[in-house]
C-alpha cells in the first residue's frame, strides 16, 4: 500500500493541482488529508476537487476546519464557540474576517461533511506498520511542537500509543524524529509553507519520503490576487512567493505549547 499525507493545504488550489500531479505518477492506493483543507482562498474549489478525486481519500478535521465551522454556527447562535488557537483566545479581526469569509464559499453539503470528518484516523500500511494520522498532536489538533521541541516535553503525548509512526502537521513543517518508541513524522504544508518555496506533502509505503514539489509560484500568486479572499495580496506575497523562514518559524513556534 502506498498512502500520501496531504496537510495544511489552506485552499491554495495551484499547490494542490500541482501536488496531485505527483501523487498520480507516485501510483498511491490511498489519500489522507490530514487537515486545515480550508481557511483559504480558494477553499470551494479545493475541497471540491479532493472530493472528486479517483482515488479513495479519507479527511481528519484540523484546527482551521473547526474555526471556519464555528464562525458558520456563529452566524445563527452569535456566538463563537471555537477559536482554534492553541491559548483559547480570540483570533485578531483579519483572521476571523479569513474564517468567516471562507464559511461563506462553502455550501450546505460542504458544512455537513466537515463536520463529520474525524480527529484521527489510523491505518496499518504493510512495510511500516501501524500509522496514526492526526493534525497537530494525538491529543490535540491546536498543540504545538516543532523539530527543536524538547523530547522530554514530548514523552507524555506520545506515551502508550499503539502505532509505531504518528503522521501529523499544524505547523507548516516537514520533519522526521522520535518521541520516546514513536517515530513521528511531520509531512509538511500543501498551501502555506514555512522555509522554501513550494508545496510540501509525505508519500509512505517501501518507506517514509518527504517530498516538495515545485510549481509555478507567480501564476498561482495571480490566481490568488484574483480572488475576493480578504487577505489575497498578503497571502500571495507571504505563502506563496516569499514565505517566512524555517528560523523564524522554529523561533515563533517551538515554545507554543511545550516549555
């Protein structure tokens, strides 16, 4: 069997279209997409084209999924129940803006799917055993941690898992390490990427792969500026052309959740 792990693909639908492209040559039997399919600013015609995929492909929810559904429930209750942020607090105005705006692209059908797509899903791929898909920890879809996260800090997470390798995401990238007896393997951002340009994913099966595939970055920051998504420009700039580096990121993230 060979598995691809799609995460974080933030409807950025020229990375995905071009991750696809290899997935198909990669002769994969199965597609799981580990989460934050959306906020984004393409995030109809990025779900749309996952659901209509020949390949079987299963979803677990991540944080931006749970956020994008509680600003849709928000607009009958009021009230916004989930933030999606690892604190509990509020997100700033623009984000929710993002949240709420991509709620709006989503149909009826689109609200019912996501809201029954799981926290996790496991699976028994033959050459590496027992895998555990989740989006940010086994515990989790908000915790964070990063390569340079203490593995001591980690111990208790990770403790009597009954998988051998955890495949998670959330923090936009790729690593490969181990927690105590589990092998937990990060596969990167889709739409969003921290440190090189381009779109990122896993493909597991004789082994694990990190992969990236490149794309055409200045046509795909175009299709972005062309959409009404409220942060179009930035995201084009700041995900796609130029994303923040690897140092950066590990600097901002590493302490998120684990000190």
């Amino acid at each position: 069997m060979r598995v691809a792990a799609l995460y974080d693909i933030h409807g950025n639908l020229p990375a995905l279209e071009a991750v696809l492209d290899d997935v198909a040559g990669a002769n994969v039997d199965r597609i799981i997409v580990g989460g934050d399919v959306v906020p984004g600013p393409m995030p109809r015609e990025t779900l749309e084209l996952l659901l209509g995929l020949d390949t079987p492909v299963q979803f677990i929810h991540g944080n931006g999924e749970l956020t994008v559904l509680a600003q849709i429930a928000a607009r009958h209750s009021g009230r916004v129940t989930y933030w999606g942020t690892a604190s509990g607090q509020p997100l700033p105005e623009p984000l929710q803006e993002v949240a709420r705006w991509s709620g709006r692209q989503l149909d009826a059908s689109h609200e019912q799917l996501m809201r029954h797509w799981p926290r996790a899903i496991e699976l028994v791929v033959p050459d590496l055993g027992r895998v555990l898909f989740c989006h940010g920890t086994p515990k989790s879809e908000v915790e964070v941690f990063t390569r340079s996260t203490r593995e001591d800090l980690l111990l208790s997470v990770f403790a009597g898992l009954g998988e051998t390798l955890v495949v998670c995401g959330h923090t936009h990238m790729q690593f490969d390490r181990v927690v105590g007896p589990t092998r937990v393997v990060n596969a990167g951002s889709v739409g969003m990427p921290f440190g090189e340009t381009g779109a990122y994913w896993l493909l597991l099966g004789d082994g694990v792969h990190l992969r990236r595939t490149s794309y055409d970055l200045p046509a795909a920051a175009d299709r972005v500026c062309a959409t009404q998504y409220p942060q179009a420009k930035e995201f084009a700039a700041r995900n796609i052309l130029q994303p923040p580096s690897e140092e950066e990121m590990l600097a901002a993230l590493t302490g998120g959740s684990f000190r």
